[in-house]
C-alpha cells in the first residue's frame, strides 16, 4: 500500500499534470470505486464541468481541490493515477476516466480494486469521514515529541499503535519499520513503557525516515510509479524491510521476519533488542 512519501510524491506530480484542466466527462466502469455519493451518475454529473486548482495531501488520503468540491481519493494496495491523451488505448485496469476539455484524461487503475473517491462540498471534507478520524501529520511543524507520546498511550506494541491511522497519520509497515530500526527499538514493545528518550529518538526518526523518502521519490517495493510513471527510489536505503536474511547495514547481524499484530515485520535482533540495553 502506497505510504505517506508515495501519496505525497503522487500528490506533487499531479499538481504539475492536472492544475487549472477542466473536466468535461467522467467515465466509470467500477462503480464501487466511488463511495460518495452512491451514485455513480450523480458523481459524474457533479464533476462535469469542475477545474482542478490544487491537491493536497491528508495522512494516505489525496484531496483534488476543484470549483465546488473536494475529490478525497485512496489508493488503497495498488491505485495509481497517470496522464493520457484521449486516443490512447485504455488498460483493462481503469477503472475511472477523467477527460478533460484540451484532449488529455487523467486515468485511475487499480489492479486489486480496493481503492476509494469520495466528492464532498468544499470545506467539508476533513470534518467528515474518512478524514475526521485522522491522527496527526507527523511532518507538520506541530508534531512534537510530546504529541507521539501522547499517542503512544497504549498497552499496544509500539508497531501496532504507529500503524494506526487515528493516532498518526501515513505510516504504513515499511516506514514503521525502518523508523523503528533507525531508532533502536523492538517493534513489540509495548508503547506506554517508552522512555523519553527513546520517545525523542522515535519521533527524530520517524520524521527523518519520512523526509528522506519523499526526497528519494518513496519506495518502489511493489508496484508503485508516480502519476509520471517514475518508480520511487528509496527501496535502495531500506536497512531492515525486505531484507530477511541479509546482513544488517550496521552490525552484520542477518534481518529476522516475524509477525506483529498480523504484520510481517522486519528488524535487526542486535540493534532492536527486545529490552533496550544502554547505548
């Protein structure tokens, strides 16, 4: 599933392929796609005639910003967006059209079929679901040490509790997984027993993981590309995820797989020991 760098490297792309184009039809072959309104012809009428100006990002969610409206769409597994002239064959895989009055379409496939478009009015969407039940952004200037702390008041093992979108937005387990190396700190641990410091090292990493892949472009593990068809780079620095059996990039210690809250998951048994040794 595309994480936080992804949808914000595919939020910038489309603001560079869509801004100021204008909609003159919507063509829908998978109706369940489109979650509100529950009909997909009054989603299609709504959007007729709508501009694009801006789009935005909430935690994994992308807001396309039109005349009227907010487009809060999700990826989901395997969504992707890209750029196509109106002539060009259509990949049995879209699933939504939108064609635009110069020629262009911009086009949504999704193998899996598990992603969302919701259109509410303009200013409603982030107090509405899916947005209002979002934890904060962790890139935001507000997100402080004592913000993650407060959110990691849990009995939960610290993976599980950073994997919940209501505590924190956009990590998903590559970057919890990487963010939870980079700080020194067993997966299973359970979130309430952190210490301060190692609070303060989580909440570093986690912002530093973060920056550096949507620099690299984000993570092209699976089938991710941008809304220019660019893979992501940043799969070439991941020290632990992906990487069961290969020699730790810090220690040489081979990467472990194991299981946590039903998620694999990838860590270095000597630098993330199970309790915290003095550094």
């Amino acid at each position: 599933m595309p994480e936080l760098p992804e949808v914000e490297t595919v939020r910038q792309t489309l603001n560079q392929l869509i801004k100021k184009k204008t909609i003159e039809d919507v063509v829908i072959t998978l109706p369940r796609i489109i979650q509100k309104p529950d009909d997909v012809e009054a989603f299609r009428t709504m959007l007729q005639g709508q501009t694009f100006h801006l789009v935005e990002r909430r935690g994994k969610f992308l807001r396309l910003l039109l005349d009227d409206y907010v487009l809060v769409s999700h990826l989901r597994m395997e969504g992707r967006y890209g750029m196509f002239e109106k002539e060009d064959p259509v990949d049995k895989h879209t699933h939504v059209r939108f064609v635009f009055t110069d020629g262009s379409e911009l086009r949504y496939t999704d193998v899996r079929q598990f992603g969302t478009m919701h259109i509410f009015e303009a200013g409603t969407d982030l107090t509405e679901l899916p947005l209002r039940q979002l934890g904060p952004e962790p890139l935001e200037k507000n997100f402080t040490p004592d913000v993650l702390k407060g959110r990691l008041k849990s009995s939960r093992a610290v993976k599980t509790q950073l994997l919940d979108q209501t505590k924190l937005v956009g990590l998903g387990n590559i970057y919890v997984d990487e963010a939870l190396f980079s700080a020194g700190i067993h997966p299973e641990t359970v979130s309430s027993e952190l210490s301060d410091e190692q609070i303060r090292r989580l909440h570093k990493c986690i912002v530093r993981t973060l920056a550096d892949a949507i620099a690299a472009g984000g993570s092209s593990v699976k089938s991710y590309v941008n809304g220019q068809g660019e893979m992501g780079m940043f799969q070439q620095q991941l020290n632990v995820y992906g990487r069961k059996n290969e020699p730790c990039k810090h220690c040489g210690e081979p990467i472990i797989r194991f299981t946590v809250g039903g998620r694999g998951t990838h860590i270095c048994p000597r630098c993330q020991p199970a309790r915290e040794v003095s550094r």
